[in-house]
C-alpha cells in the first residue's frame, strides 16, 4: 500500500523515503541530497507550503516581512525541490486553514518560484498519480471524471483567478453558473 509520511526533519524523511514511502508532507528541513534520493526513488514531496504560511499568520504575522522562521524554512525547502527536480505534488494540509480555500497552496508554490502551469499540474495530474488515480482523475478525456471550472482568467498567468469561477461542473453536471 502506498504510505504518505508527514516528516519535516531530515533524517525523518531519509528514513521515510529509504523505508518506501511514496510521499513525504511537509519535508521542511529536506537537503539538497535527500531531495536527489526522493527523485531518483520516485518519493514525491507535498510540501503543504500553505498550511506553513497559515500558521504564522495565526501567530501574528502580517505577510510583510521580517517573514517568520518556519515559513523561510518552507520557502527555502520548495527551491531545493524545484532545484532538484524532483516531482512535487499539491497538497495543502487543509484544516490547517478554511476548507475551500486549498488554492492557497497553488499560489504560495508560485508565489516560491514554480510556474503557474507546473503547480496547476501538482494540483490535478501529478496528484491524480500520487494518489493512484490517474485512470479517473487529472485530465478531460473519456472515462475520467467529469470535473471542469471555467474562469474568467487566465490562471496559467495568475492562478488566483480560480478563487472565482465563473462555471463548475462536478461529475458532468453543472452546479455552478455564474457566467452571466
């Protein structure tokens, strides 16, 4: 069975990654070394940047700067992985914050440095493998499921252009128009 494991030390995650693990969460003080092992091994990091952000601003943080230790922590772990090359799944850690707001994770990853189409990939294709599932989910083509918003954006430029979409469509039915 595939088995995720939330680490954030170092060595927590070597062990995680050389026990089998397919995913880590968090991953916060992952090394440039560890980063090569994930990859090379297929270990995909999900690395709740979002959930990071959240908690610092329920301690105080404004979202100027000095900006907290664990956020530069998770900040400076996400350029390790984009570094690396490893693959990098979305993944937010909702509950951390309000259910229905997970595009937080999305912005923060571009917000760090990953292009928009690259965490929009994170967000359905690459977790549609992670979680075994890219026979359904992850792409429009027959046989998957159905699930589709429109916007009035581009969100390949400003991903934020999801939090208001225009259209969704759940399993092939509508149960969202607000496109006029």
């Amino acid at each position: 069975m595939p088995v995720a494991a939330h680490a954030a030390t170092d060595e927590g995650i070597l062990r995680a990654v050389r026990a089998g693990v397919a995913t880590i969460e968090h991953g916060t003080s992952a090394t440039a070394e560890t980063l090569r092992e994930m990859r090379e091994r297929g270990v995909v990091p999900c690395p709740t940047l979002a959930a990071s952000d959240a908690v610092a601003r329920y301690a105080g943080w404004n979202g100027n700067d000095p900006e907290p230790e664990r956020t530069q922590e998770s900040r400076a772990m996400f350029a390790r992985a984009l570094a690396s090359g490893v693959t990098i799944a979305c993944g937010s850690d909702a509950g951390v914050f309000a259910h229905g707001d997970n595009l937080r994770e999305i912005e923060r990853m571009v917000a760090y440095g990953m292009s928009p189409g690259a965490a929009l990939r994170s967000a359905t294709v690459v977790a549609a493998k992670v979680l075994g599932r890219q026979d359904q989910l992850g792409r429009i083509a027959p046989g998957h499921v159905a699930d589709l918003v429109a916007v009035r954006g581009d969100p390949l430029r400003d991903p934020s252009a999801l939090r208001n979409p225009a259209v969704v469509i759940r399993a092939g039915v509508l149960v969202h128009d607000g496109a006029c």
